[in-house]
C-alpha cells in the first residue's frame, strides 16, 4: 500500500479506537452509577470530574500504547487474529494503567471494580468490531481499486510464479511482472507475466510499472544479486520509492507457523509441526468439535438405528481407507459404504462417520481432502501435511472435474492463507449447499478428458 494511504488507513484506525475507548468510557459509566447497578458493593458516590479525567487521560494515552504493542503495524492489519489478540493485551495493559493512575486523579483512590469490569467488555467489543468494519472497509475499497499495491517479483522461478498467482487473486494487489538474471527480457510466463528486466535494472523497472514493492525470492537469484538487494535497502528511502519484502528461502516452510527463535545467541526461524498454531489452532480446533458434536446429536442416532437395521440384513456399512493426516501420521478413515446402502442415506452423510476423526483430533471440519498413502502428488506439495484433513473440503464443486494442479493449489493455497474466517465462510457455504460436495476420500481428481467416467458428483476409489 502506498504510504499516503497508509498513513490514511492508520489515522482513521486511531481515530476510531479513541471514539472505541470514549464510548466504552460513557457506556461504563451510564451503567454502573446511572442504572440499577448503584446498589451493588463499590462507589456509590463516584466523583464524576474525576472519572471524566481519568477517561479523558487513559482515552489519549491508548494510541500511543496500542502503537507501541504493534496494533498499527501493517503486518499486524487485515488478516488473521492478530489484531484482536494485540487487542486484548493492550486492554489489560490499560486496565493496570488505569488502576494505577486513579490512585492520582479524582477524589478517590480506586475507582469502582465493576465500572472496571464493564468498561474493559464494552471496550474490546468495540474496538474488535471497529476493527472488523475496517477490514470489510478495506477489502471493498480494494475491490473498487480505491487502495492498489504494484508488486514487481525478482526471481522467475516455480515458487516465484505460485506466489505471483496467489497475489493477482487478492483484491487491490497487482503483479506487474518480474525481474530476472537468467530469462531474457520479455519472455512470457505462462501467459500471464513477462520478464521485465534484469536484477540491475530494479530501479528503473520499478519506476516504470510505479512499482510500491520489490519481493525478492531469493533461491531465484544469485549470490550477488542477493547481496546487491540487501545493500539496495540500505540506501536512503528518498532515492528509492519501493519497499524490498523477502520471501521465505523455501515457500512451503513458511506455511509451517514459522517464528524468530534464538539458538545461542544466534537469531533463527522456529518451525512448528503445523501451520495452524496459537490462537487460531485453539480457535479452530473449539469450532470442530462445536460443529461435530451438534451434527452427531441431530443425525447420529437415526443414522446409527437404520446402520444397525442394514448391518443385521448381512450388509457392509463402514468402509475402512488408510489415509494420511497430519505430519504424515496415517490413521483408518471411516466412511459409510453407500455402495451397499444406496437410498438408505441422503446424499453427503457417508462422511457422518469422519466426525468421529474430528472428535479424535485426526480430522477437521475444514481442510484438505485426505490423501491415500499411495498419492504421489502429495510430495509436491508437503504444506498440505501441516494440515489435518477435512470433512468438508475446501475446493469449490466448480473445479470438482479440472485438473489435479489446479485441485492441489486450491488446497495449499488454503493451508498458506489460513484464517478462521475462511473455515467460517466454507462451513457456511456447506451448510447453505446442504454439504453437497465431493467425497474427500479420493484419488486425485481426473481429469477433463476422463469426465465420461465420472458419475454424480463423487469420485470412486
């Protein structure tokens, strides 16, 4: 994002958390001395000068705390949980603040607890949903073009061209093309970008496409051209007008929740065994077992009744497939054979069975399908092991017949982006579908050529 639209965007998000924190204040108050809570245990009759100070003092002093915990930092903004844990912790800090500071302002030296309590609840929800507006704010304003970021690649690799492709899908980013030390100028890219110069013409690309950022893939470029780079940041910021960003050495690894460690004295990335970590593992992990125990109390016991009716009649029910799930752990999948039970279940609960695997913590609402040991295509892409699988997959049923690169990219393009809200919005869109989709327990799609040899919406092991 350009700066002056930074600089925008960061002014209104102050400007709203201390209209947040200003409310907060006012709601808090109203409700703890100007409703019925006066009669509970506390001050009953607060010195409102004082309380008005204290606000006024906290309401202008926050900005600046919330700045210093990282609540405006681009990085921070837009994406993730991150904003809203940095939320929380910024409101205890103030809470501690504001305990120690009515000690000095007003007439009394503690102010009532449950004003406290209150204004700490009425403030985080407001400050969140500020927060949320702005990020909707955001993406249309992005979608109409009103805020627009040029990238301009260095390093023409495979993992260059996937991060091109990943970028062009989001609103308001723009790949204006590369720059290469080994293509020669204006080769094409799989139709979709060119080479715009070599790594010593940066500056004069840049300024050209009006470049905003340089992303440097570094296993792209040579040594030299690595150093030159990183020299190139060094220079002052009025002889260049782009940013240079550096992509993970290995894009893959960077799905796998990678933190600054320390070994020694030396500073390191930490890699976890998932990419999903933290809150957001925490999170997700909340919403599978919320959604699998709900499905299992409103279908598992008629489905169970008319399994057992089946089972007695001598039919198989359950089909058994071992599948490979997180970090490469295989476990039996579990699925209803519908094969023997054709009409006996309406169609998408042969994967009732698979929330058992959620409980359990092999599976998840939402993810990748589940691999066979016997895929290949899984070594390209080992991101998708960071991954429990999912019941419901994350592909769109409108890509259910095209190839099986454009299947697989869906999925590690979900584990690179993971956010709760895209687990959100795929569990609503499977509810609103009736969890209609494809059979997670497949092969790797065939391909359009093999389309004759499909039936229904599901393909067959």
């Amino acid at each position: 994002m350009p700066s002056r639209s930074r600089l925008l965007g960061s002014s209104l998000l102050i400007l709203t958390d201390i209209v947040a924190l200003s409310a907060s204040f006012l709601i808090a108050f109203y409700l703890r001395f100007e409703s019925g809570l006066q009669s509970l245990r506390g001050l009953s009759n607060p010195d409102i000068s004082g309380y008005f100070e204290l606000g006024a003092i906290i309401t202008l002093l926050a900005p600046f705390l919330f700045a210093a915990s990282g609540m405006y930092k681009p990085t921070n903004l837009h994406f993730g949980l991150t904003e809203y844990v940095l939320t929380l912790r910024s409101m205890a800090l103030l809470v501690l603040i504001l305990i120690f500071t009515s000690f000095i302002v007003g007439g009394e030296p503690i102010v009532s607890r449950t004003w406290i309590a209150i204004w700490v609840v009425v403030g985080v929800l407001l400050i969140i949903l500020a927060r949320f507006m702005a990020r909707r704010v955001t993406t249309l304003l992005r979608r109409r073009g009103a805020i627009h970021e040029s990238v301009l690649i260095v390093g023409a690799d495979a993992q260059g061209v996937a991060i091109a492709q990943q970028l062009n899908s989001v609103p308001g980013v723009k790949v204006v093309g590369f720059i290469d030390e080994f293509l020669p100028v204006g080769t094409r890219i799989r139709n979709q970008f060119t080479i715009l110069g070599s790594t010593r013409q940066t500056d004069t690309v840049a300024e050209e496409t009006h470049a905003d950022t340089v992303l440097m893939i570094p296993t792209a470029i040579s040594w030299e051209s690595r150093q030159l780079f990183m020299l190139s940041s060094l220079r002052p910021k009025e002889s260049r007008k782009w940013q240079l960003h550096i992509a993970p050495g290995i894009y893959e690894m960077a799905s796998l929740g990678a933190e600054l460690g320390r070994v020694g004295n030396i500073p390191v990335l930490r890699l976890h065994g998932s990419s999903i970590v933290g809150l957001d593992a925490l999170m997700k992990r909340l919403i599978d077992i919320s959604v699998s125990l709900g499905i299992l109390a409103i279908f598992g016991v008629p489905i169970l009744l008319v399994a057992s009716y089946m089972s007695l009649r001598g039919r198989r029910i359950l089909n058994r497939t071992t599948v490979t799930g997180l970090n490469g752990n295989t476990f039996q999948l579990l699925s209803m054979n519908m094969s023997s039970s054709a009409g006996a279940f309406p169609d998408g609960l042969e994967r009732l069975p698979m929330l058992v695997h959620v409980l359990t913590g092999d599976m998840s609402m939402i993810g990748p399908r589940p691999r066979l040991i016997s895929d290949a295509s899984q070594g390209d892409h080992p991101e998708l092991l960071a991954v429990r699988p999912g019941v419901v997959s994350v592909v769109p049923r409108s890509v259910i017949l095209s190839a099986t690169d454009e299947w697989t990219r869906i999925e590690a393009t979900y584990t690179r982006n993971y956010s709760i809200w895209s687990d959100i919005t795929l569990l609503l869109r499977a509810f609103l579908m009736g969890l209609r989709y494809i059979s997670p327990i497949s092969k790797s799609p065939k391909r359009p050529a093999e389309k004759s040899k499909i039936s229904d919406d599901r393909i067959e092991i």
